[in-house]
C-alpha cells in the first residue's frame, strides 16, 4: 500500500507521478436542476473545459474562476462524479472541479433534495444524511442525463467514469462502485460512539431496504475519497473485494471523524488503495473551499481551520495529486 504522509513536508512530490501535460484550457461552469423518473428534484453542477476566459465567480459559499456559457472544448471526455458531504452542497468543491476541468475532465456534481441547501432551507432534512438510496439514486438519473440527453453527451467518454466525495461523499463514491456497506453495523457503532463521533450525532432514520444503497449502472473505474464517512458501515468483506482503483486521504488528527475508524479503515481494507495521511493539524472540514461564513457544525467550524493549517495551500498541493490519479487511471 502507498502511504503518502507528512503532505507539508512536500513527500507526495516524490512518491505521486506530475500529471500528464495537456492543451491549456479554462473551466467552464454549468448549474442546472433535472429529475428522476419520479419527479424528485436533482441539483447538478458541471464543470468542462472551454476556450472561453475566465471570470471570478461566487459559489454563495467560496469563490472560484470560471467561464459561463462558454462551449465545450475536446471530444471523448473523462467524466468525474462529484458527491458532497453531510448537509452540503457540490459547488463547495470548486478546488478541486475547477482544476480537473482545466485538465479536461467533465465534473458532474450532484446536490441532493433534503440535504443541500441548493433546494432552499425549508426542504433541509438532516435524518437525511442516512438516505444513501436518494444518494446513489440520484447520481444513476443525473448520470444517465449527463451522458443521454443533456448538451455534454456528444462530448463524453462514459467509458471513462471515475468518482470522488468528501465526508458522506466518500462513503456514496464507494457505494457507487459496488462496496457492501450494512445500515445496521454503522447504527451498532454509532450506538457506542455518539459521544466521541460528531458524524454518529447526525438524526438518523432507521435503516430501511428503502434506503439500501445502489451502485452506479455505468463502471466506475477510479475512486479517489476525502475522509470517508460511514467506516464502520462498510463491511470487511466487501472493502477487500473491491478492485476499483482508490486514492484515500484522510486528516489523521480529526475534529469530525475519528480517522482511524473510518478513512484509515477503509485505506486500510482497500489493499491496493493510495493513501494519503494529512498529519499537520488538518481537520475534517479542510476539503472545503476556502470560505468566510460563521457556520458551526457541532462545535467545530466549518471555514475556520487550525492555528497553522492554510486551507487553500493544502488544496494546491491536494489538486495536482488527485488529477495525477485520475489521469493514471481513466487513461484510454
């Protein structure tokens, strides 16, 4: 197993291949709202490359640059599946979607009815973080129009199908890719751990076939997962069978998720995975865009890092690896 740790010691110049040169394009940005097949509403934010030029742009939450309205440059483009964390939105992964559009990727980012405050304060949910059967289903119906009817189809390689998330993202990502994951093992730990685990403090519905996740009708052919949520639910058994390429990163010094239990549990059952420990006081909340908002999460807040922690210098030096995995493992 690749064990990448001490990231603000530079040691993942040395141990990750640089990405693969490409043509210099910008990002473009999309946000548009689509449905399945029986009307539940589906946020997606896209990110592509384009020729247009950039502009500075309000994501309501952080703030990025990108081209509105601009055309589609390239053919036969690498998709990338984007799935946020507990309560949250795509677009607050801007640092990352941003970067793989420039590299000629499609970033496909799905925000989910009764979680996001995409679909306004009124329709928020939060027993809704353990719908993981809306989750995955919302990403089969906005995968299926991304590729089938939207105006991207004509662009995309949907052979060429990879998948990454943040917190509850992670843990959908893996779900999407076929790992057996238990709603009443993760019920059983958070049982014993509500006290010490802000992500077991969550409401919760019972677990229900209803909400049995299900895994994405397309290939995934690589995952990369940022602090995973849900460990304990995925069983042994089906973390050791999974074969989909994996890069894990995970704050091992965690205010949110206890590391060991659910990013490094599952690094570690994941024999063949790519792991990367950020061990230099980073928290459960740095795989955000950089933000300015006084949102408390449980106690720990959600735009502020730790005393010595720059948010968006971990993301620079995060992005060029991530886009190195993807370009290794969704090659043609």
């Amino acid at each position: 197993m690749l064990r990448l740790a001490a990231i603000g010691a530079l040691a993942l110049a040395g141990c990750v291949s640089a990405p693969t040169p490409r043509a210099v394009v910008s990002a473009g940005y999309e946000s548009l709202r689509t449905t399945d097949a029986n009307g539940r509403p589906i946020q997606l934010d896209i990110w592509y490359p384009t020729d247009a030029a950039e502009q500075t742009h309000s994501y309501n939450f952080g703030v990025g640059n990108v081209a509105t309205g601009g055309a589609v440059a390239g053919e036969k483009l690498p998709v990338v599946l984007l799935s946020h964390g507990a309560m949250g939105a795509a677009s607050n992964y801007s640092w990352i979607a941003e970067p793989l559009a420039r590299h000629g990727y499609v970033v496909l980012g799905v925000s989910h009815f009764g979680e996001s405050a995409a679909f306004g304060p009124a329709n928020m949910n939060p027993a809704a973080v353990s719908h993981f059967g809306d989750r995955t289903r919302d990403f089969n119906a906005a995968v299926d129009f991304l590729v089938s009817k939207s105006a991207y189809s004509e662009h995309l390689d949907p052979q060429r199908l990879g998948a990454m998330g943040h917190s509850s993202g992670g843990a959908t990502a893996l779900m999407l890719a076929g790992t057996s994951f238990s709603g009443a093992d993760i019920a059983t730990y958070c049982a014993g751990a509500r006290a010490t685990e802000k992500g077991c403090q969550y409401p919760a519905d019972p677990p229900s076939l209803e909400q049995a996740p299900v895994s994405s009708a397309r290939p995934i052919r690589a995952l990369a997962l940022m602090d995973p949520a849900v460990g304990p639910g995925f069983t042994e058994a089906g973390l050791r069978a999974l074969k989909t390429p994996t890069l894990v990163i995970g704050s091992v010094d965690n205010d949110f998720l206890t590391f060991a239990a659910h990013a490094g549990r599952v690094g570690e059952l994941l024999g063949s995975a790519e792991v990367i420990q950020l061990a230099t006081g980073e928290g459960h909340f740095v795989f955000l865009d950089r933000c300015g908002l006084p949102i408390d999460v449980m106690g720990v807040k959600l735009c502020s890092d730790r005393a010595g922690v720059d948010r968006e210098a971990v993301h620079a030096k995060l992005a060029p690896v991530i886009v190195s995995f993807f370009d290794r493992r969704l090659a043609r």
